[in-house]
C-alpha cells in the first residue's frame, strides 16, 4: 500500500467507507434541496406570476442599468487597484527607506480596514455627491493593496540571476523592473491577479450601502417594491440577479484563461530551439519541397 506525503492511501476497507460516506452525504444534500424546493412552492415563490415580473420592460431596462452601472464601477476599479497595485509592489522594494515603510505601512493599514468601512468612509468624507466614484476608489485602494502583494511575490519569484544579467548589461534599476521583472511577475501570477479580478467584481455589491444603483441595490428595490399575489419576489430576484453574477464572473475567468494561454504558446514560440514546422509546397512537378 503506497503512502503519500500528507494521508495514507486507504484500505479496501477505508474505500468502502469513504464511498458510503458519499453516497449518504449526497443523498442529505439532495433531500435538503428538495425540502427547500418543497417549502418554496407551498408558499408560491415559485409560482409563475413570480418569473413574468422580468418580462417587464421596466424592470428588463432596470437591471440592464443596474448591470452597465456594476461593469462601470468594476472597470475603474480594476485600472485603479492595477495600478496602485504596480506602485505599492515597487515602492516595497524599493531601496530607499522612507518610500519602503511608507508603502508597506499604506498596504497593512487599508488590509486591515473592511472593505465596507473604507467605502462608506470615502463616500462621506470626500465622495458624497459622486457613489459610483466612491464605490471606485474603495476598490481601488483595498485591491490594489492586494494586487501589491501578488505583484511583489511574483518579482521575488524571478531568479535573481536574470536581474544580475540585466545590471551586468548597464541597465538602470527602473529598466530592470519595467523590462525585466515585472513583465515574468505579470505572467507568473497572472492567474492570481485575475482572481483578484474577480473579487472585485462580486464586491461592487458593496455599493449598496452607499446607495449606488447596482446590481444588489436594484434587487433590492425591485424586490421590495414589487407585489405578486400578496407577496414579494425575493427568491426569483435573487436566482435571476445571482445568475448574472455568477456569469460575469465565468466570463471573466474565461478570458483570463484565454490569456493565459496564449501567452504561453507565444513563450513556447520564442523559446530557444522550437522551430515551426515549414509549411510545404509544390514544385512544377508536382512533387513536395
């Protein structure tokens, strides 16, 4: 029986069990989702007159606004926490001093403030009149904090050997950081810093404390001010609105593989020794050259 370094492959009978464990794990699941089913429907939550709400144009037009406001809000954050994230990861290694302590003692201070906090405080303090701004630059400054951390660790990742090359060759610190470590940190945590992404994305739902009008703020409001049948639509609000969500974030996370990918058959390209198959071609006689 062979053993791995963190658990013991298990037995025959430890198989048996786990898989038994599993079967009635699954079956607990699935009666759970059928009494939840259950309780929906006797309540009429499910009822039909609780779907036809969204083939209102109103409402339609309302969530089109609310998704346009949420992808306005994620995209000026997603530049914003980019590039604080660049200057915060390079001030921390930075060989001065001063600039050091200062970016690390910005990064560990809005790290450990809620996001939430640091929203509604911007928002009162300096963006009253401006949420979608507001709900922008908290974003900003708490993901750009971590986008800092990722960015950094990629650098250190990097093989010292490659930065002594770049140095050896007369090239300043700042050309080594922009031509020579940042862009093999980008690509090594790329899968990381579209992570990130995607939190920022789902956190624009933080907007609706500071009343910016959403996704969640406009579920919130069709949901409340929306009467079928003597009740309110909150479950089918909250599947359609989730659903739009949850496809955002799939269609972010699919770009970012996409990107990935490429970027690596272009580094397979350019590596040394890959050569590309020449294409071939007809002579006049016909045959193959």
């Amino acid at each position: 029986m062979s053993a791995s370094v963190l658990y013991d492959t298990p037995g025959p009978k430890a198989t048996v069990r786990n898989r038994l464990y599993a079967v009635v794990g699954s079956l607990a699941i699935l009666s759970l989702l059928v009494l939840s089913f259950v309780r929906l429907s006797d309540k009429g939550h499910l009822a039909p007159e609780m779907w036809d709400i969204f083939n209102y144009a109103g409402i339609r037009q309302n969530i089109a606004d609310a998704v346009l406001a949420t992808l306005k809000a994620f995209g000026l954050a997603a530049i914003g926490s980019l590039i604080l994230g660049v200057i915060l990861a390079v001030g921390r290694l930075s060989d001065h001093k001063p600039v050091r302590w200062l970016a690390t003692a910005f990064i560990e201070l809005f790290r450990s403030i809620p996001l939430l906090i640091t929203i509604y405080a911007v928002w009162v303090g300096f963006l009253t009149d401006y949420s979608m701004w507001a709900l922008a630059l908290g974003l900003s400054v708490y993901n750009g904090c971590v986008q800092a951390e990722v960015l950094r660790a990629g650098i250190n990742s990097v093989p010292k050997g490659q930065s002594e090359a770049a140095y050896a060759l007369g090239m300043s610190k700042t050309q080594v950081m922009v031509s020579v470590l940042m862009p093999q940190a980008v690509r090594a945590m790329l899968p990381t810093i579209i992570s990130q992404l995607v939190v920022t994305l789902k956190d624009t739902s933080l907007g609706f404390i500071i009343l910016y009008p959403e996704l969640l703020q406009t579920a919130r409001l069709i949901a409340s001010n929306t009467q079928v049948n003597g009740q309110y639509p909150y479950v089918s609000t909250i599947i359609v609105i989730g659903t739009i969500y949850i496809a955002m974030c799939l269609l972010l996370s699919a770009l970012a593989t996409w990107i990935e990918k490429r970027g690596r058959r272009t580094e397979t390209a350019r590596a040394p020794g890959v050569r590309q198959k020449p294409s071939s071609r007809l002579s006049d006689n016909g045959s193959a050259v």
